[in-house]
C-alpha cells in the first residue's frame, strides 16, 4: 500500500501542481565578504594570479530540483585586481577588456546537471560583448552556522580569452599571455527571501 | 688549451664562461634598454621576458664560474703591476664578481616585489624572493639602475686595463684569456 502511495503521489502532485515544499528551490545571494572569484593566468611564462570584487551572484537551487535551478553571476569588469595598477589599467583598456564599452560580463546557467564529483551549470557567459556556452562545475554542500543557513560553492573552469576577443593587436599573441585562463571561484551563499 | 686553468693561462671552461657571460651581458643591456623605451604591450613584456630569463641564467653561469674559480689555479696578476694597480685590479674583479650576481638578484627582487614571478624561458617558475612591496618594488628598481651603472663604468676600467696590457705593456693578459692565439 505504501509502495502504491509512493508512486502515485509525484502523479498527484503533477496533476494538482502541487509541488512538496522540499522540491522547491532556495533563492541564494552572495555573501561578499566570504567569497573569492579569482582567475590565474600565464604572464611571461610564470603563473600570474587576479580576482575580482565585485560580482553579485544569485542562485536558486535545489539538488532535488536541478530542472528550475539557476545560477547567474554579473561581474563589474572595472572590480579586477591583479595587485598591479598598471597591469589592471592596462587590463581594463580598449584591447583587453575594454572595461569602458564593455563595463559587465555576466554568466547564467541554461541547465544544471549531477555529475559524479558535483554538478555542471552549462550556460552562457559574455565578455566584451561575445557569448559562447561554457561549464562551470561545482560543488555545493549548505550549512548550519549557528541556527543561520548558508551554501558553499566551490569550483573552477577554464576559459579561452582569445574566444572572446580579450586580446586585440599584439595582444592576440599568446606567447607571452596565455590563453588559457583559470577561474576558481569559492562562493558563500546566504539564503533570502525572493 | 687544458680545460683547467695553469698558472700561465685560463683553461677553457674559465674561457668560455667569461666569454658566454660578455655575450649575454651585452644582451641583457640591449633588452633592457629597448624593453623600457617600449609603450606597455606584448613587445614589452616579450623584452623583459628574455632579460629576466637571461638574467637568471647569468646568476646560474656565475655559481659555475665562482665554484670553477674555487678549484682551479688562477693565473697570477703579471709581476710588473705596482701595488695600487694591484690592488685596483683586484678590486675590479672582485667588482665584476659581485655585480654577477647582485644585478640579477636585484633584478630578480624586483620582480617579486611587484607581484610578477620570474619564470627561466618558461620552462621552470621561479620562487619569489621577497613578498610584494610598492617600497621595496622601488628600491630594488632604483639599486638595479645604479648597479648597471657600476657595471658600465667597471666594465669599461676591466676593457682599459686589458687593451693597455696587450697594447702597451705587450704582455700576455689578454691573450691568456682568449681561446684563439698562439703562445708568444
């Protein structure tokens, strides 16, 4: 009887649009001072490292609920900061990231899926105007820090800066800037009302 | 020519670090010179890529020399020097010694203390030397200016003194630091 209950019960649910409240996802935003967003880079052929400040992020998620999950990341380009004034103004001019035209990149996930060590948020990332699909891969574990809820979310991806013209003229050359950038990224996330 | 040093003349491992060091001297001078004429851009950090690469070789050849210098017989300043050209010729030697490797060591501060690791070719990624400091970043930029400095004033006082030994004390100085010369 209670197997039959079981079964039938998503099949109400369904047809009554009555979703359980534990399927429903939470409305995460970033907590910004427990957070890093970072990207390594090769500079002359040692590791150079960079983050940004400022990106606010929402997330809504649930790993019972991955189909109406979603992540959305805006990034003000003007907030990188490589430790460097010079390199970071050069960085933020018109044949780098041209912070001026182009003051935001923004990601946000089309789908997220379970994979074996975490989950894939596939979706679109633009930067400097060019979208292309990307993965940002996580994991995602929430936590009771003294009666106040919160999530974590840990992952790295890499993308290509030359895909999205980050590097015009010389700066095309990869011989003395990768092209391979690294983006890690170590989010808290704090649970809000919507 | 031995590859030790005799007390007549320098051996041919002495010879040919002498010589790679003048090589790679003049370059880095050429580098850097370019390198800081250049507006920021690719060309500029290609430039003082290889000087930085370039440099940390320099400071691994002196280790070499150093130690070669240690185990092998140094062929005796000619017997003719009063005792102020001695000692000024071994205050330029020792000179040139030091500045092989304060210049790339300075140099290789700096770059730490910028924040900019140094890395050998691309090959091998160096470890910072100091943490990094704006105060520090402008006192090792300001010790490695003033050292090149040092370095083209007791290069030239080293070039004088060996052309004077070949050219007018007629003695063998300079030959016995040059690979391709027959015994006088």
């Amino acid at each position: 009887m209670k197997a039959v209950a079981a079964r039938i019960a998503p099949v109400v649910m369904f047809v009554t649009g009555a979703h359980a409240a534990d399927t429903a996802v939470t409305h995460y935003t970033l907590d910004p001072a427990k957070s890093t967003l970072e990207y390594q880079f090769v500079q002359a052929g040692a590791q150079n490292k960079g983050k940004f400040t400022r990106y606010p992020v929402t997330l809504d998620f649930s790993p019972d609920n991955l189909a109406t999950s979603k992540l959305d990341v805006v990034v003000d380009m003007s907030s990188l900061d490589t430790g460097d004034r010079e390199r970071d103004d050069t960085l933020k001019s018109a044949d780098l990231f041209a912070v001026s035209k182009f003051p935001q990149a923004h990601f946000t996930s089309m789908q997220i899926t379970r994979t074996a060590n975490g989950y894939d948020a596939v979706g679109k990332l633009t930067l400097r105007g060019v979208t292309h699909d990307i993965h940002v891969p996580f994991t995602f574990r929430t936590a009771d820090e003294q009666g106040k809820p919160a999530g974590y979310l840990l992952g790295r991806t890499t993308i290509k800066r030359l895909d999205y013209g980050v590097g015009q003229g010389d700066w095309k050359s990869t011989d003395e800037v990768g092209n391979d950038v690294s983006v890690s990224y170590s989010l808290r996330l704090i649970p809000a009302a919507r | 020519m031995t590859l030790r040093n005799t007390p007549a003349r320098w051996g041919a491992v002495s010879q040919f670090l002498h010589w790679l060091i003048v090589v790679l001297i003049i370059a880095q001078v050429i580098l850097a010179n370019i390198a800081e004429d250049l507006p920021i851009g690719m060309k500029k950090l290609a430039m003082y890529a290889r000087h930085k690469s370039i440099g940390i070789t320099i400071l691994g050849l002196a280790v070499l020399r150093l130690l070669w210098r240690l185990a092998n017989p140094t062929p005796p300043l000619p017997t003719t020097l009063k005792s102020h050209e001695r000692v000024l010729a071994n205050l330029t030697h020792a000179g040139l010694y030091i500045l092989l490797f304060a210049q790339p060591l300075t140099g290789w501060m700096m770059s730490s203390a910028r924040g900019f690791p140094v890395s050998w070719f691309g090959f091998l990624q160096l470890p910072d030397l100091v943490p990094k400091n704006d105060a520090l970043y402008n006192a090792m930029k300001e010790t490695h200016d003033t050292l090149a400095l040092a370095l083209y004033a007791i290069v030239f006082l080293h070039v004088a003194a060996a052309l004077k030994h070949h050219f007018m004390l007629k003695d063998d100085v300079l030959r016995r630091m040059l690979p391709f010369t027959r015994k006088p």
